[in-house]
C-alpha cells in the first residue's frame, strides 16, 4: 500500500551577519551573562542589519533550502511564510519572497501562529500537499524580533534573536505506515484565554502601531513543558510510536530549561536533543528550521531518521510534527 506524504527534500535557514552577545546587552540594561545563561541557555543571538526585513531573511533561507533540495524556484508551487514580524501588515511577505524568486504561479501566504507558526505552517501546507492540490512546497520560519521588543526592558529583550529558516517539501507516493517518508502526524492546539500573558502591545486595528512584546515570563513556562508534552503524546499516540523510537528531538528553542524539563518528563536522552538557543536566541517560528538546518548540515539528521518537532507560543499555539526524514 502506498499513500500521498509530504517528503523532506531539503533544508535551509539564514542569519544576520550581527552577533548580539550578552555581554553587550549588559551594557544597553541591568542584566548578566551569568543570569541569562542561568535562566534561558543564551549566550548570543543575531540581529537584522538596520534595513534588512523578514523577507530578505526568508528568502535567504529559501533560497539555500532549495539548493539543498536541487531544486529551481519554478518547481515550487505553494509558499508558506510563518512570521509574527511581516515586512508590512500587508501584503503578505510570502508573496514579496515569491515575486523575488521571481514564481509566477501558486499560491503564497503568511501564517501567524507566533513560536508555533512553523509547525502550523507545516501542517498546512503538509494537508494541502496530501489533498494533491499542490506538489512541491517552501515552508518559511522568519522573524525580526528585534523590531517589537522593547528594548529597555530586561526581562524580554535578552530572550530573541532575528532569522530564517525553511524546508523545501514534495509531494511523493511513499509506502504507507511507519517506514515510509515523510510527514506522518502533526497535532495542532490553541487556548485564546492565554493573550494577556504573551502579547504585542500594538497593532494596526486596536493602537495603529506595531507594539512591543510584553510576556509574564514566569506564566508561559508554568504552562510551557504541559502544553509540549501533550501535544507530544498525541504524535506518539496517532503513529504507535515513544520516545525510544526517535532518532532526533528538534524543539522550539525558547528556553533550554524549558527544552530540558519537556525531554525529560517525556524520557528522551539528551544526546537526541537539537539544541541552538544557546547561539540564536528565541528566533520565534524560525527557531525549529534553524535548528534542523543545523542539525542536517552537521551530519545528525539523515535519510530514514524520525524526528519529532514541537512548540509553544503566544495564543497560547502549540502543536507537534512527527517526520520520517
Ligand atoms: N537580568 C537580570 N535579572 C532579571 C532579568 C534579566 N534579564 N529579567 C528579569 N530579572 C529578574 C526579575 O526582575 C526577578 O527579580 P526579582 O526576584 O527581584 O523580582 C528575577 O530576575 C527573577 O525573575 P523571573 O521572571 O521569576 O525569572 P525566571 O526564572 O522565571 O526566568 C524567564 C525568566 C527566562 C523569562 C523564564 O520565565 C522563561 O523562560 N519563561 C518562558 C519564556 C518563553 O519561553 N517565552 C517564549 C514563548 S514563545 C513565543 O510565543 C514568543
């Protein structure tokens, strides 16, 4: 038996040439290395160059997605760009990387699901993928961060970073079940009633503004390592899997002691958990393809490998892919 899946066929990410250390930050507000390594796990992150906006970045990574893949910008039919910091309210900065890998054809949009957007994004376009509606998709993670954050204040600003990321996925016939390649499940989840404990404090409709990012820091981990552990399960309940089946943990890189209490609650080793805060900060919905481009190019995630991505972020949005590499 075989089944229509979304294949992995290559992998790219993108970050600004600026490093922001926390050393640095020390000097801009009243905060430590000590403290912010102690508490988050990062030591540096990357901040787009006066200028340089979430399409530059996303269509940097798109474009080193599709080298990975082998693939010409003309064999992509759908784009979708998870991003809470667009280039404008609208239109769309999908359709801007569109027009700039010069497509003509397809469709392009941006998704908005905060830390979560690039598992919604996959799971979007993973389903529009499995309906045969469409061949051969780029998902995009891409943030600015840096310009909503309020950068007088401490407990926000030392936490994200600016990037891209992005996967080049195909829809291909593979045999059905466990073995076969490809997207096997994603469970997505969200809970309006969390707003005010992660939010931006502006936008077009309610202040006119863009806002600055305002979090109750302690709030989102209370909830935080439950929310990815159940959407965990779910993924291990739709396909019959545990963690002892995973080659690879791939998790929304916010926190590492977030990132740490949910393998461990789940029983996964730490040598098959992707770690890239420490260098990227909290890159919102382009932390996970930043992390699996790491992961790809260094040689861990390979052909066959099954890794399980999750994250969590404002809304509250969480959710879970499970990929057969
Ligand atoms: N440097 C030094 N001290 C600081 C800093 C700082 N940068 N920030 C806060 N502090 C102080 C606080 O003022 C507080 O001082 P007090 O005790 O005198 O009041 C003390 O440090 C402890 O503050 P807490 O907020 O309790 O520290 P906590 O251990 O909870 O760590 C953190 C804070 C890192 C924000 C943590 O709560 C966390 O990671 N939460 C989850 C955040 C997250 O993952 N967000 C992303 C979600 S994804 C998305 O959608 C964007």
């Amino acid at each position: 038996m075989v089944t229509l899946r979304s294949v992995v066929r290559g992998v790219g990410s993108y970050l600004p040439a600026r490093v922001l250390t926390n050393a640095e930050l020390s000097t801009l507000v009243d905060t430590s290395d000590e403290w912010i390594v102690q508490r988050s796990g990062i030591r540096e992150r990357h901040i787009a160059a006066e200028g340089e906006t979430t399409s530059d970045l996303g269509l940097a990574a798109a474009r080193a997605a599709l080298a990975a893949a082998g693939m010409d910008a003309q064999d992509i039919d759908l784009i979708v760009l998870a991003t809470s910091t667009p280039d404008r309210t609208f239109p769309a900065s999908a359709t801007t990387i569109q027009d700039r890998l010069g497509i003509r054809h397809g469709a392009a949009f941006d998704l908005q699901a905060v830390c979560s957007g690039f598992v919604f994004a996959l799971s979007t376009a993973d389903k529009f993928l499995r309906s045969g509606s469409h061949k051969r998709a780029l998902v995009i993670g891409a943030e600015t961060f840096s310009r909503i954050l309020d950068w007088t204040d401490r407990t926000t600003c030392v936490l994200f970073g600016d990037g891209a990321g992005a996967v080049v996925l195909e829809a291909q016939e593979q045999p059905d079940g466990l073995a076969g390649r490809g997207i096997l499940t994603t469970h997505l989840r969200s809970d309006g009633r969390h707003t005010a404990k992660l939010y931006v404090d502006g936008g077009p409709s309610l202040t006119q503004t863009v806002g600055h990012l305002r979090m109750e820091g302690r709030e989102v981990f209370k909830h935080a390592v439950g929310m990815i552990t159940d959407v965990m399960n779910d993924a291990y309940a739709a396909t019959g899997t545990t963690s002892d089946d995973l080659d690879w943990f791939v998790p929304h890189q916010a926190n590492k002691r977030i990132i740490d209490a949910s393998a461990e609650k789940l029983k996964i080793a730490p040598e098959k958990v992707v770690i890239t805060v420490d260098r990227h900060g909290n890159t919102s919905a382009a932390s996970i393809p930043l992390a699996l481009d790491v992961a790809v190019r260094d040689g861990r995630i390979r052909e066959g490998h099954l890794v399980m991505l999750e994250a969590m972020g404002g809304g509250f949005t969480w959710g879970s892919a499970l990929i057969r590499w």
